[in-house]
C-alpha cells in the first residue's frame, strides 16, 4: 500500500511517501516527486495518513535539538545498482560532517565523481539519506533541493563551516 504523510519543519511541510512501510521518497518543499513515485514503486493512488509516532520523533530530534537522523524504518531504494550504492555509502557520511564528491567517489571505488553528482541529484530520499552533506571542492556544489535548502540544513548541522568559502 502506497501512503503519504506531511511533517511540518522549519524549511516547510516535507511529504514521506511509504510502501508498505517502507520509506521511498522524501519530498523536501517546492519539490514534488508524486510522478516518481508513481512511475518507480506504485501505480496506486497514496492514502494520506497520519504520520507514525516513531517517524515524528526522529524528525522531532532532527529538527529541535540537532540530533543525528537515525531513521528508524526500512528505505525502499528504486534506482540502478550505482546509484543504490551511493545512496548507501551516504548513510555513512556523520551528522554534522561533509566529504566531496570525489570522497565519495573513492569511499564506492569508483573515480566517476560526476556520476556520483548525478546520483545524488537523482535521491528520492533527501535529509534521511543525507546528500546534503556533499559538497564540491571548491564549494557548495549543487543540491536537488535548491541551494538554500542545501545552505540551512549545512547550518542547522553546524557543518557549513566545513565548506571552502563559507569559513
């Protein structure tokens, strides 16, 4: 069964679409994967429910007190075999910390760092699979989510420092 539940944050309301329990997109405001979703894990229409109490308080100990997401459901990954490797490799990158593409390029063995960019850009799963927390080497790099967002989640992480030109 598809789902769809809202959680009000500080960016603004986010939308987590589950099947079957799992976590399958995450949209951050001003994005819509509705189609996405549609088209990669369920023809189905979503029923829109409640979000479940275990949910709301890990987004709760993100967003109010800074704490390390550690999301306590099943992520349902729908991508090729490459980007379902980057996408884990993200989970790795700490709460408060970034690497580069070309780190992250490295850390799945490969040195196709622009692919990699274009994995991350194409995360259905963005904040509980951090692809925030890369950045270029020489900056921000790019974020699906627009770089505002990218810039508040950095500070909200206390990580923007870590950025070459926003020491």
């Amino acid at each position: 069964m598809l789902t769809r539940c809202q959680y009000p944050s500080p960016m603004g309301t986010l939308n987590l679409w589950f099947f079957n329990d799992d976590l399958c997109a995450l949209d951050l405001p001003g994005s819509d994967l509705s189609a996405w979703v549609y088209k990669k894990v369920s023809q189905l229409p979503a029923q829109e429910v409640d979000l479940e109490r275990r949910y709301q308080a890990c987004l709760d100990g993100y967003f109010r007190f800074r704490h390390p997401m550690d999301w306590p459901g099943a992520l349902l990954f729908r991508g090729t075999a490459f980007q379902t490797r980057v996408w884990s490799a993200l989970l790795t990158v700490p709460f408060g910390q970034v690497v580069t593409y070309k780190e992250l390029a490295q850390e799945i063995g490969t040195s196709a760092y622009q692919a990699v960019g274009q994995a991350l850009g194409a995360n259905p799963i963005p904040l509980v699979v951090p692809c925030h927390r890369v950045v270029g080497v020489s900056g921000l790099g790019g974020f699906s989510g627009g770089l505002n967002i990218k810039r508040f989640l950095l500070e909200w992480e206390r990580s923007l420092s870590q950025v070459p030109g926003f020491a």
